[in-house]
C-alpha cells in the first residue's frame, strides 16, 4: 500500500469511521443520540444488528480518472473467505464513486478486522447477485429502500480474496 498520508478518502466523516476502525480493530460501535449531537459519524442503528453494529470493512481502491488512492468504509456481507458490498449510496439515483472505480481498477485491497488483504473486485450478476441482495435485504430492510428510492437496480459487488499473494 502507499504512504498513508498521500491517500485520499471522501470526506472528513470518512478519515472519522477510518481512525475509529483503525483504533478498535475494525470495530465501529453504534452512535447514541449523544454522539450524534457531538458530530460522531457512526450511522443510526439498524434493526437486527447489536451494540457493535452493522459490519464494516475499509476498501481501498484506485480513482478511475484520478489514478488516486481511496478508502471507502462500507457495510458488508461475508460471503465464504470473500465480502460481497452493496452499492446504495444511500438511494441515490446515481452508483457510489467507489463502485465506478473497483469497475475500472478491480484490483484492490481491503482491511477487515486486524487484516489487509488483497482481493479482486467483480460485479455479481443474475441468480448470484439475487441471493446476495435477497440475503442482505432480509438483515437491512432499509436497503430495499434505498433501492426503490434509486430507480436502480443496487450493484452488488463481490471482493474476492486473491490467494497465493
């Protein structure tokens, strides 16, 4: 991986999530009402998932135009050794940036816990991507939401871990 501090991240609430997963080992535990009046950027609970939250994990990726590292916390289902992320950006009409740049530079690295690993990124498809969605939906409601709202279909994408690296 390249020098940290020539990495760039989103946003400021983004560098927040990165620092928070960095201190607690990929941990990002829910925000109170009294954290949220604080500016602490953890999302609103979501029904099924406990005190320590919904899992996350740090992708890096590639700028597609820029050529430029990025670090993207995202929620994420395991899928065997793999992780399969969701591309709702929040039911916006438009994919997330993150999603446009794992399509143009689908070889990437992600942290999960303690571990940085490398993985190759490919948009699932057809039965494969239904099982996913189906499977995520039925923990985040909300997802199915964000996907009416979008008036797009949600890509899901699958990070393969590449062995023998």
């Amino acid at each position: 991986m390249s020098d940290p501090s020539m990495i760039t991240t989103n946003t400021g609430w983004n560098d927040r999530i990165i620092a928070e997963f960095r201190a607690n080992a990929g941990y990002v535990p829910w925000s109170s009402e009294e954290d949220f009046a604080a500016g602490r950027p953890v999302p609103p609970r979501f029904p099924g998932f406990g005190e320590q939250g919904m899992p996350l994990i740090l992708v890096h990726h590639f700028g597609a135009k820029t050529g430029r590292e990025r670090i993207s916390p995202l929620f994420y289902q395991p899928v065997g050794d793999d992780w399969a992320v969701f591309g709702t950006h929040g039911g916006s009409p438009r994919h997330p940036v993150w999603y446009h740049n794992l399509l143009a530079n689908p070889r990437v690295t992600v942290e999960v816990g303690t571990e940085t690993v490398p993985v190759v990124a490919r948009l699932t498809q057809g039965a494969e991507r239904e099982r996913l969605w189906a499977k995520e939906v039925a923990l985040v409601p909300k997802f199915a939401e964000f996907e009416a709202a979008s008036g797009r279909q949600i890509p899901v994408v699958l990070l393969e871990r590449v062995t023998g690296e």
